[in-house]
C-alpha cells in the first residue's frame, strides 16, 4: 500500500511487485486552494487529516481485500509540506502498527523517480532522469534504488512553478500548467521575445526566475496576445530544458535511456522534445503515462516494492517526516533547490 500527502494531493494505492495497480484513488484539493492561487499548506494538511482513513478504506474495497493482504505500507516520508507529509506519514504508521506489516518511509522524489519502471518493465538502469514538477526541477542520473546522482537542479524557481506562476500572471487561474499548454498551442512562440536564462552556459543547473519576470514585463507592456505570451514562454522553457538536458547527458556517462517524470512531463510539447533530443543521441525515451507523471500513491507504493525488493530494511516506527530530503545527500546544496529539497 501506498500512501502519499507531500502536497496537495490525496492519493492511496495498492501495488503488486509485478507492476499491477490493484486499485488507487486521488483526491486533489484544487478548488480548497484555487481561491488562493497555490497551495496553503495549513488547508493541505487538513484536508489529507480528513480524507485519507476513509480513501484507505475504500482503496481495499475497491480491490476486495483487507490490510491482512497488504505486504507492506509505504508512505511519502518528505520532502514536501510538512503538515501533509505528517499525516500521511502518521497514517502509515497507524496502519503498520494495526496490522504487525513494516513500514516504509519513501522519499517522494524517489516515487518520481522510479515512477518510470512501475510503467516499463523493460527500464533498465542506470537511465538519466528529466524530474520536473511544481516543487523540484532536477536531472538526476538513476543507477539503482537508493543510487542518485544529480547533474543539475534549478537555482530560482522549479520548471511547474514557472509554469503556474506564468498562468498567474495571464490569469488563467490554477492549476496553471494545463492552461499555459492549452493557450501556448493556439499562440505563435516567436512573437514575443523571451530569454533562455543560462542557455550554453557550462553551469549544470537551470534557472526559470528571469524567464518568469520577462513573462510579466510582456504582460504588462499591453500590446501581446495571451496565447502568444503562453507560447513564448512555453518555448523558452523548452529551450532551456533541452539545453541543460544535453549537458547532463553528455556529463552522466554510459545511460540506457531518458526519462521523463513529475507533473510537467504531461506536457505535450515537453514530451515531444525530449523524445527528438533522446533519438538525436540514439537513445530510448520512457515518460509514464499522464496518471503517473502527477503526484500519485502508485509511485510511492513501487517505490516501496523496489526497497523491499533491493533488500532495503523497514523503517521503525518512529521515523521522522523530513521537509527537506535530497535524493543526492552528495550533492552541492543550491539556493533555489535547496529551499524545496
Ligand atoms: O508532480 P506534481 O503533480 O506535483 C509536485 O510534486 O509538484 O506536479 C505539479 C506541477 C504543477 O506545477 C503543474 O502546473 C505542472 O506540474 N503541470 C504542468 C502540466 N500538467 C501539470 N506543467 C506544464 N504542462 C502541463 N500539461
Ligand atoms: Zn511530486
């Protein structure tokens, strides 16, 4: 079973190791924080209190089975808001301790990152990983459960906040990713000049604060159509990406695939170019289906799957909720990244 309520999503799942969703469920809070423009974190953390004991429930009654079935809970441990983090993380516990099954603490970026393998059997690592959500924009080089290494992570802003700020901006209300590539596909990209902040440069991170400001000066000069501010900003976000993904695949060594993960990687347009610059260098690309690409139990579940099976032992029950939880406790800690992992 897994559990997860890192951010505003409210999602249980039942996974078999051999890649079988027995049954999920996910509850999004979009309308409890649309008022607000984003996340607060206080009525996150409320609505997972209330709604997860009953969606634990009705995930095994959607499968038929009862927690005597269940192997083992995995529940998203961090990084993300700590209130949410907390009460799942509770819940699992509640739950391993109810039924005598261990207890996993997963780290939610490591549900990303695995996402992939839940979806493709035949994802073999090691494989460079492209994980691009409204929290966290990173290029992490995937060598095995536990093994990340990360190449390059974003100075300022995550590439889905971008997205949601650049939504802000043109008012098209929240969550903003969908609606930017919505509008993007009816604008022309070249109408409006944007900048591709640290484009060629040899630094391996990403930067999106510069673009996002551009964005607004756009706006609020008068004279662009909103889909043509949605499609510039869209391709400069495009450009970087592929930019900084062709220098972490050319610093990761030997790879067997690009892949995709986190809630951007439902964009189409996102998709379509990873998927050139994969087969310009030959290689496979792997973006999991759109369900698994957003906050979903599912992946922390596998994630759980893939620790029992790597030999990983339980955690105790008094394991921590951490806000903050680098996959690559190795690598150098950045500003931007830092506050949000
Ligand atoms: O992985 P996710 O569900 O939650 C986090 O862990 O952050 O990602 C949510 C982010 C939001 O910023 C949302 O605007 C963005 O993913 N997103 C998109 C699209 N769908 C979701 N961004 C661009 N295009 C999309 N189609
Ligand atoms: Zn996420």
């Amino acid at each position: 079973m897994g559990i997860e309520s890192s951010c505003d999503e409210t999602a249980v799942a039942l996974v078999t190791d051999d890649r079988q969703v027995l049954a999920q469920r996910i509850a999004s809070q979009d309308d409890e924080h649309r008022p607000f423009g984003g996340v607060v974190p206080e009525i996150a953390a409320r609505a997972h209190a209330d709604r997860l004991a009953p969606m634990v429930r009705a995930v095994l009654d959607d499968a038929g089975l009862t927690l005597d079935a269940v192997d083992a809970i995995a529940a998203t441990a961090g990084p993300g808001l700590i209130g949410g983090v907390m009460v799942g993380l509770v819940t699992g516990k509640a739950l391993a301790m109810a039924s005598g099954k261990p207890l996993l603490a997963v780290n939610h970026l490591e549900g990303h990152a695995l996402s992939p393998r839940l979806a493709d059997a035949s994802l073999a690592y090691p494989y460079l990983l492209l994980l691009v959500s409204g929290g966290h924009c990173q290029l992490l080089k995937v060598t095995g459960v536990g093994q990340y290494t990360r190449l390059g992570t974003t100075i300022d802003d995550a590439l889905g906040e971008a997205f949601d700020k650049t939504a802000k901006i043109l008012g098209l209300g929240y969550p903003g990713g969908p609606a930017v590539e919505r509008l993007a596909a009816q604008g022309n990209p070249k109408a409006v000049p944007l900048p591709r902040p640290l484009l060629g440069t040899a630094e391996p991170h990403f930067s999106f604060a510069g673009l996002k400001s551009a964005v607004l000066r756009a706006h609020e000069a008068g004279v662009h159509a909103p889909a043509d501010i949605a499609a510039g900003f869209q391709q400069a976000a495009i450009d970087c990406v592929i930019d900084r993904t062709r220098r972490a695949l050319a610093a990761a060594g030997e790879v067997g695939a690009l892949v995709v993960a986190g809630g951007v990687a439902a964009n189409k347009a996102v998709r379509a170019a990873l998927e050139d610059l994969a087969a310009a260098h030959g290689l496979r690309f792997v973006a999991p289906p759109l369900a698994l690409c957003t906050d979903n139990a599912a992946m922390i579940a596998w994630a759980g799957c893939e620790k029992l099976a790597a030999g990983h032992a339980p955690d105790p029950l008094d394991v921590a909720a951490r806000p903050r939880w680098p996959l690559d406790p190795a690598a150098e800690a950045v500003r931007g990244a830092g506050v949000k992992a």
